[in-house]
C-alpha cells in the first residue's frame, strides 16, 4: 500500500494551522488572545481561560497504554464522527473517489461520504450478517479509498470475523475501516493489536458506550502513524476541549466501574433475550456480541407503536436489507427491561 498515493493531492500539500498552543503551554502566556485574569466558571483541576493542548499528548498517551500502542497511533475527535468526517475529508475527493459500506450497517457512514460527494458502493453481508468475500470483491474500485465496516455491527449486533476483516485488508485498495463502538460487550478481543503489522486497517473507538460517557462526545482511532500524521494536519486546532480531557482521563482510572458496567449489561441482555423468545409476537431474537439485539416480529410496525404508546422506545430497522421484521432494542436497566418485558407480552397477534 502507497498512503500518499491514496491521499488527495490538496490534503499532501496542506500546510497545517499552527496555533499558539502547538508550541508553548506554560510561562507567561500573552501569545493567544485569552483572558488573563481567569474565567467565569472556577475549577480546580483546568485552566477554563487558556486553550487545551492541541496535541492532547497526555490523553493521546493513556490511550496508547490503554490499547498497548504508542501515542503516535492515537488520534482522538469529538466523537466517532469526527473521525469518520476527517477520513473522508482526507482520502476522498469529491465526485471522484469511492467508499464502501458493507451492509446492513450503522447510517452515519452513508450520510458523512454523500457530505464529502464521494459515491458510495454497497455490498450486503451473509445472512448470518457475515463478510461476503465475493459478494465484496465485486464492490471494490481502483478508486475505492475507505471501507467501513462496523464490528460488533450495528444494527445487527455481532461481531465481524477478524480473519474476514484482515483478509479485506488484504485486498482492498484503499483503507478498511473497523468501528469498534460496541467491543466492550463482546468476548472477541479489539482489531487494535492487528494495526501495527497492517498499515491500511484503521480502529475507531468511542467513551460513549461501555464507558457511559456519550455526553462528552469523545471518540478515537488507532492507525498506522502516518494516518495519524494527516488526521492532526486537518483537524481543527482545539478539537477536544479540556473538560472533556480531564473527564476522560479520569474515567480511564475507573476501568473497574466500567467492566461492572459490561457485567451488568451483559447478564440483563441475556435474561432480557431469553424471556422474549417464548413472546408469542416475537419470531426471533437475534444473537448479539453488543449492549443491544434485535427482533424478528409479525408485525414490527404494530410492536413499535404499542411500545412507544407505553412510552418505551426503541429502533424500528425492519426497512433496511435483510432486517424485514426486526427491531432493535439496547438493553436498559433491570426495571426498564421489566417494563418492556410486561409491555410486549400484552401484545396479541392474530
């Protein structure tokens, strides 16, 4: 694989934003235009009037132990999707490169490639919601930059074979992209270990799910070095603000509160399955490696409807390939899985 050759020219010639805080964060700072005399909002562990790190080399260091990589592997955005968005920003040009989703899958990769005006290219998973080597190969484009695949998949919920994915990353012209949202609630271990020995495999990872933290919108990737090099050229200076670093890091001291989280959820989801395979709307309960399955139903509209009407909400998916039927359901806590248990065995279809 030549990256160079499969980045856009005008991103190769970019010449990056420096900001003041590139170079200098300590001393007598009067090169950046802030407040000096403090903020209006007190804290006593972050500096609210001066810019954070735009290098974020603490935060990019602890997840590099965290995944046993060096930081120089780490990139971290606001959120999975800004990840998502720079990659396509930096390998696609517009109306001329190409993406490939493998589907059914996660939404957002369809709708940041039709903002980037890249074409995108759709290859359906088996029906066990697995790799289709040829279904795949016959997808692939000399000009196909990314490929987005989603492991555990949402909506489906399982994991993607590894041995699949590294053989995509075989012969793939361009780069695989492996999201890895929901990998904490899965037994399979993290693709992380596989990038350094496979330059055009890039691993998104997010806080929030196993970690409980959506409301920070803090996400990241593991990639070879030098995609990392172009994600810092044309990200944005201050990207990732310091009170979402500081709440990371001390979430990554909390490791032991999140795996009681994955424990928990994992147990509920199995009881929460088991109970729903002898409701009688319920064709199939679909295995899953996530905090969330699906079901196969009769009638989903009627299910969706009469949840809803008792004010339970989840993800109608029967719409998209191979889920005619199904609804997705994220596993909640005990009373609220108590609550949709009682909700859907009141349903009678005829």
């Amino acid at each position: 694989m030549n990256l160079e050759k499969l980045i856009r020219p005008n991103i190769r010639a970019l010449a990056p934003y420096k900001s003041a805080r590139h170079d200098h964060s300590a001393g007598i700072l009067l090169d950046a235009n802030e407040n000096s005399l403090g903020s209006v909002l007190s804290t006593n562990s972050t500096a609210l009037n001066r810019y954070p790190d735009p290098r974020q080399l603490q935060l990019r260091s602890r997840l590099g132990e965290v995944n046993g990589v060096d930081l120089k592997s780490v990139f971290i955005g606001v959120g999975s999707d800004e990840v998502i968005d720079l990659l396509l920003r930096i390998f696609c040009r517009p109306d001329t490169d190409r993406v490939l989703l493998l589907e059914p899958t996660y939404g957002m990769y369809r709708v940041s490639a039709s903002i980037q005006d890249a074409s995108v290219d759709s290859a359906l998973l088996t029906d066990d919601f697995n790799i289709d080597r040829s279904a795949t190969v016959k997808e692939l484009h000399s000009d196909t930059k990314l490929i987005f695949c989603c492991s555990p998949n949402n909506p489906t919920g399982n994991i993607l074979r590894a041995e699949d994915i590294l053989w995509l990353c075989s012969v793939a012209p361009g780069m695989v992209v492996v999201d890895e949202a929901y990998i904490d609630f899965a037994d399979t271990p993290s693709l992380t270990r596989s990038v350094s020995a496979t330059p055009n495999l890039i691993v998104l990872r997010t806080l929030s799910k196993a970690w409980g933290l959506a409301a920070i919108r803090l996400g990241y990737c593991v990639a070879d070095p030098s995609v990392v090099e172009y994600l810092m050229k044309v990200k944005s200076p201050y990207n990732i603000n310091a009170l979402t670093e500081h709440a990371t890091l001390e979430a990554l001291s909390l490791q032991g509160v999140r795996d009681s989280f994955v424990a928990r959820i994992r147990s509920e989801r199995e009881r929460v399955m088991r109970e729903l395979r002898s409701v009688r709307c319920v064709r199939e309960v679909l295995p899953t490696d996530a905090n969330f399955f699906l079901i196969r139903c009769a009638d989903p509209k009627l299910v969706y409807r009469h949840l809803l009407a008792q004010g339970i909400v989840v993800r109608d998916r029967s719409n998209e390939p191979k889920l005619n039927g199904c609804l997705r359901i994220t596993v909640g806590t005990p009373e609220e899985n108590d609550a949709l248990l009682s909700a859907i065995r009141e349903i009678e279809i005829q």
